[in-house]
C-alpha cells in the first residue's frame, strides 16, 4: 500500500467521521451540507480539468536548462529573485517543481537558490494560485497572501545560508 | 463594486451577522450561509487561454503523439485528483457546521495574537492532502471566525511544511539532506507570513471588521 494511497485514505476517513458526526447532530443538516460540498465539487471540476491537463503543456514547453543555468551557486541575491519569478511561472501539481529543482541542482544551482525556488514555487505557483486558490479563497485573501509571501522564499534561502548550509 | 470582492466566504459580512450576545447560542447557531461560487470566472477563463496556448505550441512544435502522449498523462492525474477534491469539499462543508465558532475565534480570531499564529502553523502541518483540501478548509475555518494572518499562517505551514507532500514528493526527489534544510528555516516562515499579512490587512483595512 502507497504512501499516497494511505493520505488519500486518511482524507477520506476524516471526511466520513465528520459525516457521521454531523448525521447525528441532524440528518437534514447533514444532507444540507453534504449536497453544498459536493456541488462545490461539481463546479470545480472544469477548473480542474483544464488546470491539471494544460500544467502538462506548460511544463513541456518550460526551458528547464536554462532555468538551471540561472540558477548558479554565484548568480547572489539575482539568482533568487529569478528564482521567486520563476517558481511562479513554474505550473503546480505535485511534481514539476521538485523535477525543475533537482535537475537544477544537478545541473549545478546552488542549494539556497534552489531552496528559494521550491519555496517559491510551493508557495504561488501561478497555475495553482488560479485554479485552485482563486476557485475557493476569497478573492482579496488571495492577493493579501500572494503579498505576505513574496519575501518568504528569499528569507528560506537566505535562513539556509545563515544555518550553515551553503 | 466592493461586493465583488467578497464572493465566497465573508469574514466581515459573517461578523456582522454574529449575534451580539456570543455566549448564549453559538454553538448551534444556525450554519452560514455560503456564497454561491460561480463554475467559470474571468481566473478560470485566464488559465484557459494560458493551458489551450501552451498545448497548441505543443501539438505544432511536437507533434500529435507527443501532444497525446502528455494529454492522457494529465487525464489520469485529472482522474487521480478526483476523489481528494471531493472528499475536501466535504471536510470543508462538514467543518463549517461543527467548529465550535467561539473555539475557533479564541484560537486563531483577531485576537488571538502570536500564539494563534503558531497553532494556526501546527494546524497547517498536520492536515494532509494538498492543495486541493488546504484552500476549502482555509476558507471554512476564515468564515467561522479565524482571521486573516492564522488563514495565511495555515495555508503557508501546509505549502511549506505539510508532511504529505515531502514524503510523498520531495524526499523521493531531493533526499533527506536537502528536504532538511529546506524545512528548517521553513518552520518560522508561516509566522512571518502571517504577521507580514495581518500588517498588510491592518494597512489596507482588509478582514478586521472596518465598517465598509
């Protein structure tokens, strides 16, 4: 059994215990409710759909090697900022921005700048910050959290630094 | 039109509609109202434009069976995503129901201070899933009272702490070293986010409950 498998398992053994408690709070409440969160499924679903499928796209069409090149143990305090920018413009999903930082890496990027990279990445991804945070935050939240964390990702490196690690 | 701001959940329209006096009736207060969500806006149709772009430049630079190739690669992740999602919207109608709302506004509220940051941070590491589950839940627990810099703590501790997607993800990739150190200086991150956002909103008169 999967690692993944077992998150997914676990979501749903949270989501049916929540069911059963509000079921025995109120029954109608519970169909209420239950209908609300699976019409707000419904209506995510064609966000998703063309969110996931074109990420694939744009991955394929990303220079990975130059993103690489940029991002050199000596590119300093520019070097991070290409790598906030393009963390942003990398597509979510789970796996192209770590595939991006571990070629980088391989392709000798330094640690920090990688660092700041994912960070970036992990944190506003312009893909996942559209299909899925604009779908479901109110909207000012959204651009309020975009402006806290724009220093977040040079702060990981630059903490990165400072511990130790170069 | 400031309404069009304010389209899912209303921190400030739900302080509004909080009864005056909090102790009495608050945990089987009648649930909130949600705002209806449109299926299609101008973000969805701006990812649109970008995703059709990108897998047109694709098909003609590539070719039909690379363009295939990655299309029933992202249908299947599409189909793996499924279940999660549903499953999210679920936790996030059914918490919206059951969160004591005095708890939630003691613990992570307005006033809640340093102290709700750092619970809003552990809150952030030990739900899983991704963001697919974080940003419903963020919004449920926005709308029964947290304010806006634990939401923000929340949503940065799970993208940067959230332990499903390093052991799943970024172990497998980077290897313990590297996640190490990425994680250590992590951990105050969604701290300084949070107090970074609640200045912000302070600056801006966002989510405090101003009068609009």
């Amino acid at each position: 059994m999967s690692l993944a498998f077992m998150v997914d398992a676990l979501l749903w053994v949270i989501a049916i215990v929540l069911g059963i408690l509000v079921w025995r709070r109120s029954v109608p409440l519970f169909k209420q409710y239950g209908g609300e969160g699976a019409t707000d499924f419904l209506k995510l679903v064609p966000r998703i759909a063309i969110g996931v499928t074109g990420a694939g796209f744009v991955a394929e069409l990303l220079p990975q090697q130059t993103v690489a090149e940029w991002l050199g143990p000596d590119s300093g305090f520019l070097g991070l900022i290409i790598a906030t920018v393009g963390g942003f413009l990398t597509p979510g999903g789970p796996v192209v921005g770590f595939a991006i930082g571990v070629s980088a890496l391989k392709a000798g990027a330094g640690v920090p700048q990688v660092i700041c990279y994912v960070t970036a990445w992990a944190l506003f991804a312009m893909q996942r910050l559209f299909v899925w945070e604009f779908g479901v935050m109110p909207q000012r939240l959204v651009w309020l959290r975009l402006a806290a964390s724009l220093p977040v990702p040079i702060l990981a490196a630059v903490a990165a630094m400072l511990l130790g690690r170069p | 039109m400031p309404n069009a701001w304010c389209r899912v959940f209303d921190a400030k329209c739900i302080m509004r509609s909080r009864p005056s006096n909090p102790g009495s009736l608050l945990s089987f207060e009648p649930p909130l109202t949600r705002r209806k969500r449109p299926s299609f806006d101008w973000s969805t149709i701006f990812i649109a434009v970008v995703m059709t772009s990108a897998a047109v430049i694709v098909y003609l630079r590539d070719g039909q069976e690379r363009f295939l190739e990655i299309l029933f690669h992202d249908f299947w992740m599409v189909v793996d995503i499924m279940p999660k999602v549903l499953a999210a919207c679920l936790i996030a109608a059914f918490v919206a129901v059951l969160m004591p709302r005095d708890a939630v506004v003691r613990w992570v509220g307005a006033e809640s201070g340093f102290l709700g940051l750092v619970i809003a941070t552990i809150a952030g590491i030990i739900v899983p899933g991704g963001p697919i589950t974080v940003f419903p839940i963020a919004a449920a627990f926005l709308a029964v009272g947290a304010d806006v810099g634990a939401t923000i703590a929340f949503v940065t501790s799970w993208t940067l702490l959230g332990y499903s997607r390093i052991l799943i993800w970024e172990m497998p990739f980077f290897g313990y070293d590297f996640v190490f150190w990425r994680f250590l200086p992590a951990l105050a991150l969604p701290i300084v986010a949070g107090l970074l956002a609640r200045a912000l909103a302070g600056w801006f008169g966002i989510g405090r409950g101003a009068p609009p």
